[in-house]
C-alpha cells in the first residue's frame, strides 16, 4: 500500500517513535490570561507532567529507549530539574514554541520572534539548537516552513500529508516532514476538562491502545513509520503507563522495528534522500498564499 516505503536501518520493517508534548499549563495563560490564579484543578490536571515525566522517564530506561520530547521553552525555564532529568538520559528535546502560542494568530515578524526566542532557549539549557519542531496544536501557519528552513531546521513533525516522511519544499529551503496524524494524539482519547470545555468520552487504556495497535500493526505490514503524539498528564496517568509497558514490551519483541528518536528519522531520511535509496514525496508548502479566486468558487443558489 506504499508506493515509496523508506528503507530502515538494518532492514527493519517499519520505525517508531514515541513523541510527548510536554506542555503543562502554558497555553492556558494565553488562552485565559486573569482567569488562570483561580483555575486551580485544571493547573493541577496539567501539572501530572510533574509525576508522570519521570514515571516515563523510567520506563525508557527498562526498555533502553531514546525518544523525543517537544517542550514549550517557557515550560524548560520553569522546570530545569525536569530538563536534566530527560537530557541525563539522552532524550532528545524539540523545539514546541515558547508559551504554546498560535502561530495561525501571529503575524509572519511575531512569529519569527517567538520562533527564536525558544530557540534561544533551548539552546542555552540544553547545548545544541533544536533540530526539530512541532507546532503547538498542530497550527501550522503559512510562514511557518519558511521560517524553520531560514531557521535551520532539519526537519518538522507537525503536519499529515503522508504515511511516510516527506520533503517539504518552501522559498527558504527545504525540510524532512516527520508525519502524524489525529489516530496517533491521545487527545481524542482522554481530555476531558468542563472548564476548558473539552467533553471528550473517556476512553479506558484498552480501548485507546487498540486504536495505537492498529495503526501500528498496518504500519508494521506495510514499511511505514508510526509516530505517537502523546501528552504525559494523559498516557502518564498509572493505568494508562501500565498498558504503555505493555505495548512497548510488544513491540521491543520484535527484533525488525526501529526505535528512534525523532531527529535520528530525519537524519536517515535526509541521508537516505542523498544517496538516492529513497525517492520522497516533495510537497510544496504553503499550499495557498489567500483564498482562491473568486471565479473559481461556485455560485451558491439561495
């Protein structure tokens, strides 16, 4: 079913990646500005990433794991003990702006300065620039390519054009697109939140670990990549870390699947896309500068 599998070190059949988002309770300063002192539960809800990153932390290191974690800079200055913690065990950390901000809501020049001001920020805690990006919600803006070529991105993993990495193509350079998709987020499974009025049904581990199976089952037949997006205040939770040991376990007994942190994909692609064993999609972005010409849109009948 893919036309164009990438070929996987070692001649695993398909890679893997297990990505959390560790954004705590950043973006509801934005979001609710003077109302946030007094929404105590839902900081506390956010604030489990205080328990649950160790707790993850640990289980990588009983399955000797190296993955990525997207941490919005603010969050890395809050919590410098909790940058240690995943740097002392060779994570890698990627660049998830600043304060959680919305990209689609800033202008081009606002969101450069956001954009470097992160990266300012992890480059100072962590030693190294980021390599890789992911846009807070997935709001992925008409300059923001652009800005992480000029920027010197390698690669981003926002976007879910693909079942296999991509190259994005813009005015600036180019990127490695390190695909997702909503199937892959465990929003849909387990936020529920009245106060910011997210009433998603809860699902029960088995249930959203069935949805990350299959995708991963088909990912597996098929050569594809398979990328969980997740958050460590939702899978971190005891019974839900209890069936993430489990599914690691599962795939960890397959000797042909390829573990990898987020960047290390993307330098295999890139490298693999240089000696021309694989011939990527080439999307280029952004897709639409305005709206389309009104002579092409239908006359609506009233």
């Amino acid at each position: 079913m893919i036309e164009n599998p990438v070929p996987w070190p070692g001649g695993a059949r398909c890679a893997a990646a297990i990505t959390f988002d560790i954004d705590m309770d950043s973006f509801l300063h934005l979001e609710y500005g003077d109302r946030v002192p007094d929404m105590v539960c839902t900081t506390s809800w956010l604030r489990y990433d205080e328990i649950a990153v160790p707790r993850i932390l640990r289980i990588y290191r009983e399955f000797d794991l190296r993955q990525t974690f997207f941490f919005p800079a603010w969050c890395m200055e809050q919590h410098p003990a909790m940058v240690e913690l995943i740097l002392e065990d060779g994570h890698e950390i990627g660049h998830h702006g600043y304060l959680h901000e919305n990209p689609n809501q800033l202008s081009r020049e606002d969101e450069l300065y956001w954009l470097q001001r992160a990266t300012e920020v992890v480059n100072r805690m962590t030693g190294s620039k980021p390599f890789g990006y992911r846009a807070p919600v997935y709001n992925f803006s008409r300059h923001t390519a652009d800005l992480l070529a000029a920027e010197g991105f390698l690669y981003d993993a926002t976007l879910m054009a693909n079942d296999v990495p991509y190259v994005i193509k813009c005015e600036s350079g180019t990127l490695i697109e390190i695909p997702s998709h909503w199937a892959l987020d465990d929003w849909p499974q387990f936020a529920h939140n009245i106060e910011l009025e997210y009433t998603m049904t809860v699902r029960s581990p088995d249930e959203a670990f069935a949805v990350y199976e299959a995708e991963f089952d088909a990912a597996y037949r098929h050569g594809g990549l398979w990328v969980a997006v997740w958050h460590p205040w939702h899978v971190g939770r005891l019974a839900r870390a209890d069936r993430l040991v489990q599914f690691i376990r599962k795939v960890k007994s397959m000797d042909d699947v390829w573990f990898a942190t987020t960047r290390e994909i993307a330098e295999h692609v890139s490298r693999c896309v240089d000696d021309g064993s694989y011939d990527p999609t080439v999307v280029n972005l952004p897709y639409y500068t305005g709206p389309i010409p009104h002579d092409q849109r239908p006359v609506q009948i009233k």
